[in-house]
C-alpha cells in the first residue's frame, strides 16, 4: 500500500490516497476540500477509486464527497451515527462557517470491526466516539489513519455538539496498545507514532 498524503482547503485537513500497488485500485480517507487535486493523484497515479472514506461528518473532512462521487464510481463509507451528519449542513458545521455544504449520503454504513478491502488494502473500522458520536479510526497491519481522535502532540477538539472528553479519551485507551510502532496518519498536523505519542503526548499521559 502507498499512502499519498494531501493538505486541502483552509483547516488544511489532511486527505489520504491509498493506492494498491497491485490492482492499482484505491481508496480516499477524508477529502476535505479541492477534489481536483484529488482526482489529479487518482488519475497522475492510474487509480481506479473504489471507496471513499470518512472518519467522521465534519465539513473539512467531507467537503469534497459529492465531486468525487458525481467524477468517479465509489462508494462513500461512514458511521452510522455519523450517516446524518454528514447531510445536514448544521450538524457538519459547514453553516456556520457561511458556506453551507450536504454530502451525499453513505453507500455504505460502517460500524465497529467493519473491514473496507480494495485489492490487498484492508481497513478495519474501529468506532472511536468522542470528537463526534460516529468518529472512526481505520487499522492496517502497519498504520492507523486516526481522523481527529489523535494527533502529533495532541487530540481532537471536544467542545462541539455531540462531543465528549470522557469519550475521546475512552477512545484512546482503544489504539495506545495497538502496537507502538504503528504509523498514525492524522486528520491535522505531521503523522507520527503510537510509541511517540506515548512518551511525549500529555493527554496520552493521563491514561
């Protein structure tokens, strides 16, 4: 598996392209914005798009859904306590930034210990509730893509409707022992790994 890391749109989400190296098919986690950008690595790359993604229903992780669904054959995956969420421009928060967006719904409803396969890239869906209610983290035998639940140095915000802190860091205690040598690739910011963030991330400390 390649991983293809795009930095999108004004809250420079980071968008992932998973490329099977052999059937050259793949699958988007999260893109947040500039779906030409996306399409351009898809094409750049010879990708066919099977699958998009999303970690959870927040505008600048599902901006660019229905360009890339209208452009291309995939299906969109998400939560399912996320499902509404991402339709409805309140919840995704996309109205209150003045600019309201509704993706289209999800193809597919995921739910805890889901696995998403496209040729020899497996995902499995882990429910990680706390930034929102259907918030997800997608496992590979040598990553985790952890959406806004972790990043290098800190954690997702918790102060939006439908957030939690006493969720988020339940949630945490779900990957820290995942093995720390796994690569996370975050919503926000630079990857990093398990065993760092458990040596020097101070919400991490307090689990």
């Amino acid at each position: 598996m390649i991983v293809h890391t795009l930095t999108l749109g004004p809250m420079q989400a980071n968008c992932y392209v998973l490329e099977c190296e052999k059937t050259k098919s793949a699958i988007v986690i999260d893109p947040g914005d500039e779906a030409d950008e996306i399409l351009d690595t898809i094409k750049n790359r010879g990708l066919k798009l099977e699958f998009i993604v999303n970690t959870h229903g927040h505008i600048d992780h599902i901006s660019a859904n229905g360009d890339l669904i209208r452009k291309t054959s995939a299906k969109l995956c998400v939560h399912r306590l996320d499902a509404d969420m991402i339709v409805n421009p309140q919840s995704n928060l996309s109205f209150f930034l003045g600019n309201p967006i509704s993706s289209p719904p999800p193809d597919i409803i995921l739910n805890d210990g889901d696995i998403i396969e496209s040729g020899t890239i497996k995902l499995k869906v882990i429910h990680t509730p706390g930034h929102s209610p259907g918030s997800i983290v997608l496992l590979t035998d040598s990553a985790i893509f952890s959406g806004d639940l972790l990043f290098a140095g800190s954690i997702g915000r918790y102060d939006f409707p439908g957030s939690s802190y006493r969720q988020i860091m339940e949630s945490l205690k779900k990957i820290i022992d995942l093995g720390d040598d796994l690569i996370v690739y975050p919503g926000h910011g630079f990857e990093t790994t398990i065993g760092e963030e458990k040596e020097t991330n101070p919400f991490l400390s307090e689990i």
